[in-house]
C-alpha cells in the first residue's frame, strides 16, 4: 500500500464529453478515502505555470451532465522538453501533490509516462478522447456520446438529402481512427464509409454509385477526416467530376462532435474509471491506464495503451455494404 495524501488530477489534449464526470468520481473518491485532490487547470501547461486549486465535494457538484472540462484543457510544447517536465515536476512538489490522474488520450498518456519514468511520481491514465482509439478499453470517455451527435446531425441531413434526391458526403472526426467514422456508418444507414485504415473504400464507393440502384432518393457517405484519399471536400470534388448527374453536397460535422452533455453510457464508465483510478492510486499501482474490458475493470501499461490503436472491426465495413443495396 503506497500512502498518497494528495492526488492531483487534470485533463489534457481534446476535450471529450464525461471528463467532467470522470473528475468529480475522483474527487469524491478521494476525499472518501480523506485524500486530497487537486485540480490542474490547463493541462501541462498549467502544470508547469501553477495553476492548481484544491477540489471539494462542492467543487464538482451539478458536473456530471455537462460537457467540456472544468478543469480546462491545453497543449503545451513546453512540456514536451526535459525543461519544461523538470519545471512541472518543481510545480507537484510545491504544491504537495504526490499522485496524479491523467484524463486524456495517447498525448496525455505519453507525457504521464515521462512523470512516472523520470520523477518516480504515481500516475494513473484515463481514457478520454471521442476517438475510442487506445488501447486496453472497449470504450473510451466521450465516444459513445461522440457518435450519438454524429447519428442526430446525419439524420437531420438525410432529411434534406431526400427532399432533394441528393447525396451528401459527410466527414466526421478520426484522423488517425475510423472508430466513429465505421460505427456510425452502419447506425445510420451510409451508401459507404471512408476510414484511413481500409484502402479500397473509394473503389467500392464509385462501384455503388455506378452499378447500384438507380432509384435511392438519398444516399449519405461517411468520411474520417484522416480517410487515406483526403477530406470529405476532396472526395466530393472526385465524385462530381465523376459523377456529375449526381446532386452532390459535402457537409463538415466538426467540433459539435466533441461538444453535447455526455450520455448515459459516458457518465457511467467516466464515474467507473473515476473510482478505480483512486483505488489503483490507494493499492499502489501505477503507470497504468484503467480502462473496462466485457464490462470488467482492466489495467494496462501506459506504454501499450498508446503504441496502438484499437483494432478496428472491418466486418462492420462489409455490414455497410450489404445493408446499403
């Protein structure tokens, strides 16, 4: 058992809807256990600057629908130098801070590893990013509402795209992951779905759209920003010059994606992640990320949670396909 008095905690890297969620179980789990819990607002970069606050029961209450961070979120060179982690590390000490809970994605994660390695600091990662793209969990914090947003946008578009007998190509967030891209596809019905992880997903697009049925008052095409061809304006641009009988609208999804009161599902696994970080923390664990696996708590090495993407399920690529005919 490991005697931790202070845990600090903060969130780094893109905001993800539960992180709010996820603070507040570690507060109140802590200060169960009579810890105390610091806030790091900003960040690294709050981290390196000082600005930290103490966390009470009253500091996280009414958070747990809203979305964003509370503790706010930034990306910080600085921190990517020796300097600039020694200077954070100065800032732990001064503040008392023995312990930390990182909520982020693998950016987050990598520097929580350079705490642990160079400075011996606790750490213990949660999985926050809409991206459901680590390692070591089934979901990550703020995906399922994530693809919920992405599922109500799509329908309103769907709408006008069969008022219009248009197709509309629509890009949603994953530049390195097509986790949303692949899940929402199939939720709402896409003709095709573009991801960076398949590579013949245009060939069989212009297959649909030249040899598939001719009377579809509406067709929706799903793109990750970080498709292998480019973004949804490029592939737009090939499908009319291809396809110029086709009534063709693009539509950018953007940032409303990380936005939203985070759903059921996130509030659940955030307030689950929550408690068990403090309880690894408690039981002297460390360098490990807490995710849930078939609904059980699993730990995994910082380092493996961040040296892959989850593996995506390319049979959900061939379900689009058959349910689009």
């Amino acid at each position: 058992m490991t005697q931790i008095k202070n845990i600090g905690v903060f969130t780094s890297g893109g905001d993800a809807p539960g992180m709010n969620a996820a603070i507040r179980a570690v507060v109140r789990t802590a200060l169960y256990h009579d810890m105390q819990v610091t806030g790091i607002r900003r960040g690294y970069e709050g981290m390196i600057n000082g600005d930290y606050e103490f966390l009470h029961r009253k500091s996280v209450s009414n958070i747990i629908q809203r979305g964003g961070t509370i503790l706010k979120s930034a990306r910080s060179e600085q921190f990517k130098t020796a300097e600039g982690r020694k200077l954070a590390h100065y800032q732990l000490k001064k503040h008392n801070v023995d312990a930390l809970v990182a909520i982020g994605g693998d950016g987050t994660f990598t520097g929580a590893k350079a705490l642990y390695e160079e400075f011996g600091i606790p750490v213990i990662g949660l999985p926050g990013t809409i991206d459901n793209d680590l390692t070591g969990t089934d979901y990550t914090i703020g995906y399922d509402t994530a693809i919920n947003t992405v599922i109500n946008a799509v329908d309103k578009i769907r709408d006008t795209a069969e008022s219009h007998d248009r197709l509309f190509i629509v890009e949603v967030m994953g530049r390195d992951s097509g986790m949303i891209a692949l899940r929402t596809g199939v939720a709402s019905g896409a003709e095709s779905v573009l991801i960076p992880e398949s590579k013949d997903d245009l060939v069989g697009l212009f297959d649909r759209l030249e040899n598939g049925r001719k009377d579809k008052s509406s067709r929706i095409v799903i793109v990750a920003e970080g498709e292998q061809e480019g973004g949804a304006f490029h592939i737009g641009n090939i499908v009319k010059e291809k396809f110029p009988h086709i009534d063709t609208r693009v539509s950018i999804l953007g940032h409303i994606q990380r936005g939203g009161k985070p759903t059921c599902m996130d509030r659940v696994l955030a307030s689950r992640l929550g408690y068990a970080a403090v309880e690894a923390l408690k039981a002297g664990r460390s360098g490990e990320m807490i995710g849930v696996i078939h609904d059980e708590i699993a730990y995994t090495p910082l380092e493996k949670a961040i040296e892959k993407s989850s593996e995506i399920n390319l049979n959900l690529l061939k379900i689009v396909e058959i349910l689009s005919l």
